[in-house]
C-alpha cells in the first residue's frame, strides 16, 4: 500500500499553565494529519506490487511469449497442418526422445491441449472399427467416443475429420495441470453396439453432469470418465474387442505437446493388427517475471 501524505501541519501552542493554546502540563502541541492517497490501480502507469503482465499489462507491460508453444487465441485453435512425431510416446515400443529432449512445463503456463484419434490403420484384419477413449489429469476428466469407420481391409486407414474423435479438449484447448492418463478401446464392429454404447455414455454422463460435446463429455471430475467409460463398454458386448491399452504422458511432457504432435497406438491380438495415430496441439502463455 501506498501513502501519500499531502498535508502536514504542525502547529506549537503557548507554552503555560493552563493555556487554551498549550496542554495543561504546559507543554507544546503537536498537530499532525495525514492524508492518505487512492490505492493502486490497473491504469495508473505503475506497475504495483500486486500487478503483473497477466493481470495488468497497462502498468507493467505484455507478458512474454511461451517459446515453445503458440499464443493462445480468443477463437478456435484448429489442428496444426504438419504436426512433429513423438515415437517416444508410441506404445507399446517406444522410439527415442526427441533431440535435446523437451521443453520443461516451467518455462510458461498452464499448456492448454487438445487431442484426438487422426487415424486408424488396420495392418491384418478386416471390417469397421471405433474407439472409446477416455483421459484424465487427476484434476478434470473426458470420454469419447469416436464415429464407425468405413469397412477397413488389410493395409487400409481411414482418417476422421478434425472435428470428431476429439478426446481431450473438446470445448477447447484445455488447461492440463499434471500427468495425463489415457484408455483406449477399439471394436470391431459385428452389431448394433456402438449406438448402445454411445446411449449408455450419455445415460452416465447425465448422472454425473458432464458437458456434451460431440461423441463425447467432458468433466470437472477426474473420475468421471472412468465411470462413463464403463457404462459404454458394458453396451459393446455385442462387438469384438481389438485393442485395449493404457498410456500415462508424464507431466514434463505437456508444453510439448501444445507445439502439435503426434504418436502411435498398437495392439497386436488374433486375427487383428491395429495402429491408431493420436495427434496433440494447444498453446501456452508465457510465465509472468
């Protein structure tokens, strides 16, 4: 707090006994008044003790740049056109880091992420696919449920459209605070269960209060997705299960992920060969001095 004294006025009265102008043990009076100035403000032209760039750039200047991921904007943040492979994420055989390693989450803030299923590629096997996915940070938490593909032969893909599959992210770029854990589940399509288990989805996710997006709901609860997930796969008995993998992105690993990335998913069981490519982007802010 600032104090701006503007008037100081000291006055010394008679000296005596009994004086109207002195105390009564006859000695001097001093009078001092102090009038203190309005607090800080954002707009002042001071950058306070309680300002900084992110709360007040008017007073102390625009924040620097994160440089290591985009700038986040005030609209929408479509999927980067060339994102860099990360085949130290691939699972289940991992490739090496990338060179110089990566980029610590403390450079900048809080990385906001968007990420979704780019691709599914069948290596052996035949039919439609799709894809349960769900992701936490142990603070909020998705589920997703990705459109059937076409019917895939050996050696084909089939690539969903940006707007879809997205699950994590889905009402935007997300601030992602710590380690993310991500399921995935993938059907060979032989019934009608994916629009049971996108019902039985919506049925639990309404329990719960999740946000709808397409296919898919978000959370404020990081164990909500786990339980919405659930329900779905109960419905998918009717179909057969081709791949079933867990992958935790550590911490260290997010402001990279918002420079736009991507990595692989297999799963190798009878009769079926699949490879999902999984793609990340978002934008960060960078760190208040």
């Amino acid at each position: 707090m600032r104090l701006l004294p503007s008037l100081l006025a000291l006055s010394v009265g008679a000296v005596g006994c009994g004086s109207a102008a002195g105390r009564g043990d006859g000695g001097a009076r001093f009078d001092l008044a102090v009038e203190m100035g309005p607090p800080p403000s954002c707009g002042d032209g001071v950058c306070d003790a309680t300002e900084s760039c992110a709360t007040c750039p008017a007073d102390c200047g625009a924040c620097p740049a994160c440089p290591y991921a985009p700038e986040c904007p005030n609209g929408a943040l479509p999927p980067p056109a060339q994102p860099r492979p990360r085949d130290d994420l691939d699972l289940p055989t991992p490739g090496p880091r990338p060179d110089g390693g990566v980029p610590s989450i403390d450079a900048c803030e809080t990385p906001r992420l968007r990420l979704r299923l780019a691709q599914v590629a069948v290596r052996q096997g035949s039919g439609a696919l799709y894809c349960l996915i769900d992701a936490s940070d142990g603070v909020a938490s998705e589920f997703a449920l990705s459109p059937k593909t076409p019917s895939l032969a050996s050696g084909q893909s089939y690539a969903f459209d940006p707007s879809v599959a997205i699950f994590w992210g889905q009402a935007g770029a997300h601030p992602t605070m710590d380690n993310l854990t991500i399921t995935y589940n993938c059907f060979l399509v032989v019934s009608d269960a994916w629009q049971s288990a996108l019902q039985a989805a919506a049925n639990a996710a309404a329990m719960i209060g999740g946000m709808a997006g397409q296919y898919g709901w978000a959370f404020g609860l990081a164990s909500a997705a786990a339980s919405t997930a659930a329900a779905a796969l109960q419905a998918t008995s009717g179909d057969m299960q081709r791949l079933n993998v867990q992958q935790t992105i550590g911490r260290s690993d997010l402001l990279d992920l918002a420079g736009g990335r991507t990595w692989t998913i297999e799963a190798q069981r009878s009769g079926s060969d699949l490879v999902l490519t999984v793609e990340s982007w978002g934008c960060a802010a960078g760190r208040p001095r």
